[in-house]
C-alpha cells in the first residue's frame, strides 16, 4: 500500500499544520510506502516538511514535479499513473488506529472516503454539495478509470460544445429556483471530488469505524484563508488543538454535527 501525502506550506506560522500527520502516520499505516509531494512551498519550508517528516522516523520519497503546481494537478496525475490501489492523506491529520489492518473494507470500490454532506457554507457563500473529502481518500485508479469511462459513455462524444465535465476540480454552479413562483437565483459549489461524487458509481464514505480511526483538523494550510469568513483565527485554533492532541479525538463526530446543523 502507497501513501501519497500532498503537502503546502505558505508561510512558517503554518509549519506545524503542514506536518502534523507524520507523528502518527505509522499507527494509521504501519507498512505503507509513503511519498510525500511538496507543492506551492517556498524552498526553506520544503526542506522543514522533509526534516519533520524524518524526524518522525519516516523515510519518504519525495517528488519534486508539482513544485509550483496545484493540488489538483496532484489529484488528477495519480489518478492516471498509479496502478494499485493507494491513499491521499492530508498533512492536518492525526490517526489514532490502523487503516491498513481494515483495508478489506474497501476491496470492492473505486473511491472511499469520509462524507461531507450538503451544508451552507461561510466562505464560499454557497450551498456546497455533498462529497467524500480528500482529507483521506482511497483510490483504486483501475476501478476510478473503469467507473469514469462508463459515466463518460452515458454523454455524447466530446466536441468543443460538449466538453467532458472535470470531476476533481472545485466549481460553482448556477441554478434558477422557484420561490413562492418567481425565479430566483442559488449558486451551489461542488468542492474537490464532490462532481465525481455526484456521477460515479462505485465511491462510498468511510464506515464509523473508519471515521474514528482519525481525526483531521480541516483547512489546515489554508486555515489563514477560510478563517475570517467565520470569524474564527482557525491557525490559533489549530495550534491549540496540536498541542493538546488527546483533545482532537472524536472531532470527526462534532464536525458531523456542525455540517448537518
């Protein structure tokens, strides 16, 4: 089994967010291959991830191709090279049980991760549509590749008029709606993974059991970014909870709640 950790870090403050999972990664994955790909981070950081990472007695490979690339071209690569079955893990991560010792629990789908349903949400002001997040995301890329040509088989052939939809990346998406008769417009944002959610056969969420397997803080190299649109300083509150680490477990069920709410 492979795991593929993409990291970022956009400035120090965030370092201890952009290396979080490797204190635990060894009780989540006792085994796994590990390849850590640094992306969108100043050079100096990129080698304080590296450091972190052995330090934890990790002994990552490292690819240097998405150095000044996005998450999703990340994504969307393995996607297409990896050949057996692997994961996606988020640095903000702390893991409190082995994934390896359950992975029977995915042996028959293309994608498996932990549901995010539908929600309102503050920073993109939009109804955002349900998905499994890529905090930690099973990939079987034969059954992904199979599962993606049978969506794609249902569509006309792509011309530049019938373009085939990009399923990883985020987008908004305009409706009309009626509201006591009149039309009125709603935008809905269909965050990572969440088209692919909504076309694919063969992608399931995280049993309970999976799901308390981990804990993951969400937002973490962005935490600057999405912070204000809740009024929260999330970087302070992410330092907060990674000192107290005891203190993180069971998050998972709160954020349920916050997301159903």
């Amino acid at each position: 089994m492979k795991v593929i950790i993409p990291a970022a870090c956009f400035n120090a403050e965030q370092l201890d967010a952009a290396t979080f999972v490797f204190k635990t990664l060894r009780v989540g994955f006792p085994t796994a291959e590990v390849l850590l790909v640094i992306g969108n981070t100043a050079p100096e950081l990129r080698e304080a991830i590296i450091d972190a990472a052995k330090r934890s007695g990790l002994d990552p490979t490292c690819n240097d191709d998405f150095a000044t690339r996005s998450l999703f071209d990340i994504y969307e690569s393995f996607l297409e090279t990896e050949q057996r079955p692997f994961f996606y893990c988020d640095t903000d991560i702390i893991f409190w049980d082995s994934i390896e010792a359950r992975l029977r629990q995915f042996s028959h789908v293309a994608m498996a991760g932990r549901f995010i349903p539908k929600f309102y949400d503050n920073f993109t002001r939009c109804i955002t549509m349900p998905r499994v997040h890529n905090c930690l995301l099973y990939v079987d890329p034969y059954r992904w590749r199979r599962a993606t040509q049978e969506y794609f088989s249902m569509l006309p052939s792509p011309t530049e008029y019938t373009p085939r939809p990009d399923l990883v990346r985020p987008r908004f998406v305009a409706m009309q709606e009626l509201q006591e008769g009149y039309p009125v417009p709603k935008n809905y944002f269909y965050d990572t993974w969440a088209m692919a959610y909504a076309a694919l056969s063969g992608i399931t969420k995280f049993s309970e059991e999976i799901d308390a397997c981990f804990d993951h803080l969400n937002c973490g190299s962005i935490a600057h970014f999405i912070g204000p649109a809740y009024g929260v300083d999330l970087v302070a509150r992410h330092r907060q909870l990674m000192q107290d680490p005891k203190s993180i477990r069971g998050l998972w069920r709160r954020q349920r709640q916050r997301y159903e709410s």
